[in-house]
C-alpha cells in the first residue's frame, strides 16, 4: 500500500527513529513508520558454506516480499570481527552486491541487508543478516576412502578405512558416520585429522553396512566441504564344510580325482584344499580362493591312504580358516584287468513270482574287483538294479514281478579303472 493512501485515510502512526548496535551485534533500528510494505527478506552467498579465503568475489544476493506495485530496494551492512557496521552498498534497486574480500583479516563477518518500499521514508521495513568466514585455508574438493579387507569379512574382525582428501595446501580433517543395518546414522569417528579409522565389528550385525566419510579443510567453520560413501558387508562366521570324491572312495594310480567342497558360510565362502601323503607332512595343494573344486593329478602318486582337508572361510576373512572338513581317499595298488565274469542264481530258475532270489557275480585276473547289476523284464527295457560296489551279490525281490522270463547281466572291472567294465556276464530267469 502507497504511503500516500496511509496519509489520506489517516493511518499513518509515526515514530521517531532511532537506531543502537554494538560492534558484533545484528543490527535492529526502529522503523520510522509503523507500516511494513515489504514484510520479509532473504540474503544468501554464492559460497554455500559461508566460508572462503580473504582475496574471494563473494556474490550476496537478496529477495524480498512485499506488497503488489510495490518495487523494493537494499541497503548492504558489512561487520568485520571486532569492528563496527559498515555500508557496503547503499540504497538501490540493485538486489546484489559483489563483496571483494581482498586485504580483509581473517575472522568472522555478519553481512545485513536493510529492505523497503522505494519511496518510503521508512529506516528499514525488514532486514535479514548472515554470518560469513574468512579464514587462509583451501577448501576439499574431494575425498575417498578404501577399505581393508575391501568390501566384506567377518563378523569380529577389524575393518581399517583409510580416507584421502585433496584440499591443495590446506589441512585436511575427517568425520566418519556410520550406518548399520535397521539403524540410524551416527558419528563412528568426530573430525580429527587422522585419515585412519579402525572398525571393530565384534557385536556388530550380519549385513549391509554405509559409510559416509566426511572432509573439509582444518579450521573450516563448513559443516564439511566434500564427502563419500560406500557400503561394506559383514557375514557370520563359515561353520562346516564337505568334500565329495570323484570317482568316490578309490581309484588306481594315474586316474584323476576332483574334491569338490560344500561349506555353510554367511557370506561368500573361499576354500583352501591341503594334503597329506601316505608317510607324508601336511602341504597346500591349492591355495585359498573363491574355486571349491581340486583337481588332483595322482600320475606320480604312490598307492595308499591320502588324508585331505579343507579350509573354509568368508570373503576378506582376516582368519586362516573358520572351518574345516577332513576326509581320506586311496590310491590302489595297481592290478590287471577282471576276466570270465561269472553271474550265478540261488534258487535255480524257475522259480515262483514272490520267491527270493540272490545272483552272485565273479571274476577272475583282477585283485579287487567291483560289480554293476542289470535287468531286462519281460517286454521291458534294460535298468541299472545295483550301481558299481565292491559287493558281488544282488539280492532280488520278486513279489511285484510279473511272471516270464527276465534277463540280467552283471558288469566287473578292477576297483580303481575307469573303465565302463572290464568284463561281464549275462544269465536268464524264469518267474511263473
């Protein structure tokens, strides 16, 4: 509203003005007029963080609320530290003043901006005023934080984040913040200059753990400058592992045999595989990584008893191992191939549908032979009974048969050979 409309409608109040402030004080004069056109104010700087280097351009920029038709104008305070207000800038339209801090003394400033309505007689109708620092340091203009073991370990284990910042010549300082799973963010370390910080994880949850590593330049009054973040993993302990054989339990000499272990871990489980000979000391056959499966060339292996074990520990584990299994296999002594496969019955054939009935497999030249049983019903097709065991009988239930005649085969070769069989006899049966 025009002070022109105030007066001619008589409701105009006037004051005297009057204006007091000490030096480091906000400056707060009385308004000459009671009125306000221009109800709120607003300043900011080009620097966010209200901090910069004597020698800086800083760009203070002003907003103002005021009535509609009304057109404001500012007024630029400057307070230097232990000093008296200053005008900078004195009334305009102009909503900026560019600060030239060159020459200035380091310290705390507060920079006020006086607004009205351009006509009134009013001292100020709002105002609103900022601290801001000048201090000799260079801000960070980034940082970043690497972890050791990187990415993940186990729960208890010490995690060490070591954080660098490029802040040119100044010094720069550190804040790391800390984020566990179904929690809240919190301070794991206050600004300290020390770029390394020590994680102990003992008590600490299985999961996905965020960091915020904060940084800005030592004596910065900025809440930080730059930051960066990241996540580390923590996992509970590896508590078992499995080896499984092939081909399982014995082989000759020369014939190759793989380990594969299976291990319970909470995160990802690498594996170390070591063996002992017959006579022998421990040795690492492979060492640890993220493969579960040895391949064992037994080409210049001796026959006897070898003992395995397997270690088993999460991903960046700081531990040797948080589990092991331990598991034994043989090496044959090395033998000729099974002849003249025998397959006889007992009942003789024929015999009634319920009645049972043993076949007995032999063989001959092998020392240590092993069996495969086979059968081909009537109008059937040929199926695996007993799959390859050291044991040479099969023991045959006949209450589910139907009655004719059956064909079985047994299948012999020397323990240890890869070979589908070495020998093999074929014998009928009759069921009525």
């Amino acid at each position: 509203m025009r002070l022109s409309k105030l007066v001619s409608q008589g409701l105009l109040a006037v004051a005297v003005a009057g204006c007091s402030a000490g030096a480091g004080e906000d400056r707060e004069p009385v308004a000459a007029f009671s009125d306000e056109v221009c109800a709120q104010g607003g300043l900011v700087a080009d620097d966010a963080d209200y901090f910069a280097p004597p020698g800086t351009m800083v760009k203070w920029t002003a907003s103002a609320s005021c009535e509609v038709g009304d057109t404001p104008e500012y007024k630029f305070w400057v307070l230097p530290p232990g000093g008296s207000w200053t005008v900078w800038q004195d009334w305009s339209t102009t909503d900026f003043f560019d600060w030239d801090t060159t020459g200035l003394a380091t310290g705390s400033y507060n920079v006020q901006v006086w607004i009205r309505a351009q006509g009134s007689p009013s001292t100020y109708e709002t105002w609103k005023s900022r601290p801001f620092t000048l201090a000799n340091v260079t801000k960070c203009s980034s940082v970043s934080s690497a972890t050791s073991p990187s990415g993940q370990t186990t729960i208890g284990a010490t995690v060490g984040i070591t954080s660098s910042a490029s802040c040119g010549a100044s010094t720069p300082e550190y804040k790391v913040w800390h984020l566990a799973p179904g929690g809240s963010w919190a301070v794991a370390a206050d600004w300290t200059t020390s770029p390394m910080y020590n994680w102990a994880t003992t008590g600490a949850p299985a999961g996905t753990h965020n960091f915020q590593v904060w940084a800005r330049a030592l004596g910065s009054p900025a809440d930080y400058d730059t930051y960066t973040s990241f996540y580390y993993s923590l996992a509970t302990a590896c508590n078992s592992v499995s080896n499984a054989f092939s081909p399982a339990g014995s082989t000759l000499p020369g014939n190759p045999v793989s380990i594969t272990a299976n291990a319970s871990c909470g995160g990802t489980a690498n594996y170390a595989f070591w063996m002992k000979a017959p006579g022998g000391a421990w040795s690492e056959v492979q060492p640890m990584g993220a493969s579960n499966v040895y391949n064992w060339d037994t080409t210049a292996a001796a026959p006897g008893v070898y003992s395995f074990q397997t270690w088993v520990r999460n991903q960046g584990s700081p531990y040797a191992y948080e589990a092991y299994g331990s598991s034994t296999y043989t090496l044959l002594t090395g033998g000729a191939a099974c002849t003249g496969a025998t397959l006889d019955a007992s009942p003789a054939s024929p015999q009634s549908v319920g009645t049972p009935v043993q076949l007995t497999g032999g063989a001959a030249s092998c020392t240590a032979a092993e069996f495969k049983f086979w059968k081909l019903p009537p109008g059937g097709s040929w199926a695996v009974v007993q799959d390859w065991s050291a044991s040479p009988t099969y023991d045959w239930a006949t209450g589910s048969e139907p009655t004719g005649n059956f064909l079985f085969q047994v299948w012999a070769r020397q323990v240890g050979s890869t070979a589908s069989y070495e020998t093999y006899r074929t014998k009928s049966y009759t069921l009525n």
